[in-house]
C-alpha cells in the first residue's frame, strides 16, 4: 500500500471464498490479524448465473479480439451493469474476484463502472496499476522480487529500464520503438476502446459517431506515426494489402503474461498468416473471409450503400457514411449487417497474433496484436490500421470536395500565428527524453512488501504557447472555432509532399472555442490545454503526492483524471537534431456551424477531440478530420492554395536534443502508480 493510503480489507461472506479455500475461509479472511485496516463490509447476495463467463480459465489469457471471449466479457459487462445498487456491484465483484477470467474481470468491471450511472463519477482502475506486466520489460519483475527481498523498503533504487530493450537499430523499425512502447501511448489505447466498446450492453457501444471516432482515432494515430517515421528516417507505413505476403516486420515484445504464466509470443521475419482454426478459443475463419469481408465492405463505398441485414439497404452519406463503415470495419454490434461484411478489423488483429500457431498445435497464446493494451507495441499494428484506414479514405475520397463557403468565414481573417516556447527561438518546439518513475507495487503480490519503482525513459517536449492574430471585420462578436494542425513539408526523399499527402499526415495539435471581437483579437494557449491530450499526471502521477483512500469516495473524485487522451509527453514529434521542418496551420471556422447544442459537460473534457465527451454527443458538428479529411477543391496543390482568408500556415521547426531533461515545472520525480 503505497504512502499516504488508507490500507483497506473486504470483509467478504465466507461463502464467496472459491470452493478450494472454503474449509480454510477463518484462516484467509483473519489473515491480516490485527494490523490497522479501515474495513468495507460486502453483503451476500444471490449470484447470478456465471456459467458462460466461467468457460473461459482464470488465469488464461483474455483478448476482445476474440468473438467468444467477447460474448462471455459482454455478459458478465451486463450482469455488473444489471446490479441494482452500488453494494451489490460491489458484492457480484467480490464474488467473481478469485473466481472469473482476471483480465476479463478488470475489462468488464471497468465498462460498468464508466457506464453505469451511480459509478460514473469514479475513476475505472488504471490497467498498468493491475497489469504492469503489459507496459515494461518482464526483467524488471525478477529485479524488483530481488530488490524487494534485499533492500528494505524506503531504501530501495529504482530499476531502470533501458530505452532500447526489445531490439537493435540494425533493426530500422527499432527506430521508432520508443514511441510504439511508450506507457502513455498504450494506455490511452486501452482506455479508447474502454469507453468505446464494439460489444456487449447496447447501451455502452451505441455512441454518438463511435464508427466515426475509430477512423477518426486510429487515423491520427497513423498521421502521427508516420511522422514520426518521417523524423526518424524511415519511410511511411506501407499498408497491408496483401494477407498471403510474407511480413518482413518481426516484433519480439519480451514482456509476460504474468496471470497467464506464459511470455508473449514473438514473431520472427517473414511471417506467413494462415487460416486459423483454433477449437480452445473457438475461433475459426479463412484468410478468404478476411479478404470477403474487404471486397464487400469496398463494395458497399463504390456504390454509396450498405445491406441493412433484413434484404433492404441504407445510403452511405456524406453525413453519416463513415460512422456506418467504422461500424461495419471494426465491426461492432452497430454494424448494419455483421453476417454479411463480417468482423474484419478484429479478425485482423486475431489473424496476425495467431501467426505463430494458427491451429493451436502448439498450445501457444496470442502476441501483442491480441490485445488492446499491448497491441500498439508491434510495427505489424501500424500496417494493419495502415490498410484500415485506406478502406475509410477510399469512402472520404469519393466525396465532393469543400467548396470554398464551407471553409470561409466571412469577415474573420487570420493575421499572423506562431509558436512561443520560453527560451527558444520562435516558431520553434524543442523535444528532448525524461526519466519518471513507475510505481510497481500494486501490481506485484510478493513479500517483503513496500514501495519499489522502475524508471522508464520517455520522449518529452519543453511546455509552449500558440499566439493567433485574427481579425473581425464584421460589425458584432462572432465566435469560431480554431483548429490547429501541424505535418511535415517533405516526403521520404526531401521532396515537397503534395497536398493530398500532406493532408493525411496532418496531425491535431489543439481545437478550441473562442470569442472574436469586433477588430483585432490576440488568442494565446497553452500546450497543456490541447483537447487531444491528458495531464501529464493522469499518465505519471506525482510521487509525493498523498492519494486519499480508495473507499473515500467523495474525495478519490478529485483524482478522477480521465484516462481517455493522448499523453501529453508525446504531443509532439520528436523532431531531429539537425531541425525538423514542418507547417503549422491554423483554422477558424465559424462556431455556428460548428455548434452541437447541448448541455455543458458536467465531467471532465480533457482528450476531448480524441475520446468524445462522456453521455453527450460529439462536440464539434463538423466530419472528423475536417478541413482534412476529404480530397481538395479543384486547382489545389499545396497547402499555400488550400488556404482562405480564415486560415493561415506558418514553418516551425521540431528540434530534438539527446538529452535527458527532468521536467519543467516539476520539483518531485514524476511517478506512475502501478
Ligand atoms: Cu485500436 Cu486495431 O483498433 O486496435
């Protein structure tokens, strides 16, 4: 129990205790014998049936991607959702605490947590305080059992964690490891797909523009990649187009599964997927369906329609089209026919983490694909989304372009933009590495206890601030919306990108509203306040602070950083030593058509433009992406004719220094609580 929290103890009915502990419950539940614990009493109540949720082990490994392990996760999300009060949540957990699929309890307990309206106001346990397992090098858990053993708590080091673990630069995909492995990037994967589930209670998956938000999400996530790519270089992803290729990208994730026993299975060069067909996981389907589901989803885009699964069919709209396609590609319960377009981007990841052993010959787990929380890691992932997300822009291409009044703003002109950063020259973002410390002792269960850290390296930028001239020339207020992107200016090979590559590697810094008076208006906003990311501390919390006791409610609250976001650590790329150049282009669009009238959101907003606002509709009534996301006006080239008055486009500069910087701002070693 980490300083400054209360130790608590459940004070569980003995006939929850799994049946092997029951002639020994006086034993186990006394086990803490008089030492000081504040207890929560857990009533009894009659259990529902559990039968489909138990078919699957405690201890194996659990993956969403899996559509049986989805179906038992979708009922047992529904029973904790069922519950009628907060006590009885607490006393069906309780029960299946010991007994159900570990992973697939944290999954669907979470769901309901953030679902149900009694619990919505608490946080959902963060998955690397239970699992640090899936975030680090399975070194580090020997290391820390030897240092927990040896050294006394208090005195203990932190086990670093060296950047490079997983492979060589004679590896050119090694180059962006950093990025794929960072803690904060993985994290806010699995928090994505926590608040959007695509199965399970209807009323957890059927959000406002969810199909919308996975290709919008997973697109930002490949712009930024890419860049990423780009600063490094390396070419941009090539997408995965050929399922019967060999895929020269190996990953070997080193890293465990800790509850399953087993380490995550690796996957060498030159991988041929096959066929799976595995009995234990109940998963059958042809590399032939995949390439099915393909044909038909495309061919529903070239001709503007989908089945609706009851022999009619529904237009593929300007409007709504790509809502129904991510729906249709991910595919989620909302999908208009599940039968018919099938399950492609999920069967995917399965068809990719099984390569190893498609018919289960070997009794192998998945790799890091599997699973949400790890799947980011693997340079596969990116190839994979690559293709994904050229299924969605294939549909985006095919709609008429923005005319020039759906990007104007009559009256407002943007004069000047630019980037402040203290101590640098202007127009300039400086990135460099920082070390913070993870907390590992939630996620441990071995004695001696007491705190023990690992400290992991990180990309890192100095804080900065936009500053924006715009000018209303017209005779009131006006309010607009500004939208700050930034991309690279040139390609793989130092050529100028054209505008429609360009646009696909526009990258959304920040979106925000703001009031605009008559004549000349100076906007300035912080980094931190980007509505893409999460506080620095909701990734690496602050070691030195005193986090109240987890049975405090009210006060546990404040804490209720939502996990949902880019992390800010990694808002920027990381530029290169020399000056990466790129464009920073600014928007103000007019709020009026922007606007989505609805209640103030009562929760919290951050990561907003990424992870939607929980119980309301998406904020901002334009598509995804817009201006960006579809094919330019014709006569459009670059950038510098893409603009009107409304916009403007300014050269920064990314510089990256190899060093190791502590943060700004920050007195303590900044720590991510496992
Ligand atoms: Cu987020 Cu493929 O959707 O992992």
């Amino acid at each position: 129990v980490p300083k400054g929290e209360q130790k608590v103890s459940f004070d569980v009915p003995p006939k929850y205790l799994p049946e092997q502990y029951q002639s020994m419950a006086d034993r186990i539940l006394n086990r803490f014998g008089n030492e000081s614990l504040s207890s929560v009493p857990i009533k009894q109540i009659a259990i529902p049936d559990l039968s489909l949720v138990l078919q699957l082990g405690r201890r194996d490994p659990f993956s969403l991607f899996i559509p049986a392990h989805r179906k038992m996760a979708g009922r047992l999300t529904e029973l904790f959702m069922g519950m009628r009060t907060v006590e009885d949540l607490m006393s069906l957990a309780a029960y299946c605490r010991d007994r159900v699929n570990a992973q697939m309890f944290i999954y669907s307990l979470s769901v309901a947590i953030l679902h149900r309206d009694d619990t919505k106001h608490l946080s959902v346990p963060q998955l690397s305080e239970i699992f640090p397992d899936k975030f680090m090098d399975s070194q580090v858990f020997s290391r820390a059992k030897e240092e927990a053993n040896v050294v006394p708590a208090g005195s203990r080091l932190p086990i670093e964690i060296p950047l490079d673990y997983t492979a060589t630069d004679a590896d050119p995909e090694h180059r962006v490891a950093y990025w794929r492995e960072d803690v904060g990037i993985n994290l806010h994967h699995w928090h994505w797909h926590l608040v959007y589930p695509f199965d399970g209670p209807r009323v957890a998956v059927n959000k406002d523009r969810r199909g919308e938000l996975f290709y919008y999400m997973h697109h930002q996530i490949m712009a930024r990649y890419n860049t990423e790519r780009l600063c490094n270089n390396l070419p941009r992803v090539r997408r995965l187009t050929n399922l019967r290729d060999p895929i020269p990208e190996a990953y070997f994730p080193k890293m465990d599964q800790t509850v399953a026993g087993r380490a995550f299975p690796a996957r060498p060069v030159n991988m041929l997927l096959s066929d799976i067909n595995r009995a234990a996981d109940q998963t059958r389907f042809d590399i032939a369906d995949l390439e099915r589901y393909r044909d038909r989803i495309l061919e529903a885009i070239h001709t503007r329609q989908a089945r609706n699964g009851q022999g009619g069919v529904i237009p593929l709209d300007e409007v709504t089209g790509i809502d129904i396609i991510g729906n249709m590609m991910e595919a989620s319960i909302l999908s208009p026919d599940q039968t018919y377009y099938g399950d492609l981007h999920n069967l995917g990841h399965i068809a990719i983490s099984y390569a190893h052993d498609p018919d289960h010959r070997f009794l192998e787990n998945f790799a890091v694909m599997g699973d949400s929380t790890t799947a980011m890691r693997d340079p596969i992932f990116y190839r994979w989304h690559s293709f994904v997300d050229a299924v969605f822009t294939e549909f985006k291409n095919s709609l008429p372009a923005y005319n020039a009044n759906q990007l104007a703003f009559p009256g407002v002109t943007v004069s000047d933009i630019r980037i402040v950063s203290q101590g640098a020259n202007p127009n300039t973002l400086n990135c460099h590495w920082t070390k913070s410390d993870v907390e590992l002792t939630r996620g441990l269960d071995f004695t001696p206890r007491g705190s023990i850290l690992a400290r992991l390296q990180h990309l890192n930028h100095d804080d900065f601030s936009y500053s924006f001239v715009v000018n209303n020339s017209n005779n009131q207020e006006v309010m607009g919306t500004v939208r700050v992107f930034i991309a690279p200016k040139y390609d793989e090979t130092g050529r100028n990108l054209s505008f429609d590559d360009q646009r696909m590697l526009m990258i959304e810094m920040d979106k925000f509203t703001t009031r605009l008076r008559r004549g000349q208006n100076t906007i300035n906003r912080n980094s931190n306040e980007s509505a893409i990311t999460i506080p620095f501390e909701a990734t690496f919390r602050n070691v030195d602070q005193n986090r109240p006791s987890e049975t405090d409610l009210s006060s546990f609250d404040q804490f209720n950083f939502c996990g949902c976001g880019w992390p800010q650590h990694m808002l920027v790329p990381k530029g290169t030593r020399q000056g990466y150049p790129m464009d920073l282009f600014v928007m103000v669009s007019n709020y009026q058509d922007d606007r989505v009238n609805q209640p103030e959101p009562t929760g919290c907003r951050d990561g907003v433009s990424f992870c939607g606002l929980r119980d309301l509709k998406y904020p901002d009534a334009r598509a995804m992406g817009y201006p960006f996301d579809r094919i330019a006006r014709q006569g459009v080239t670059s950038l510098a004719n893409f603009i009107t008055p409304n916009m403007r486009v300014q050269q920064i500069t990314v510089r990256f220094s190899d060093t190791v910087k502590p943060r700004a701002n920050s007195n303590a070693q900044s720590v991510v609580r496992f």
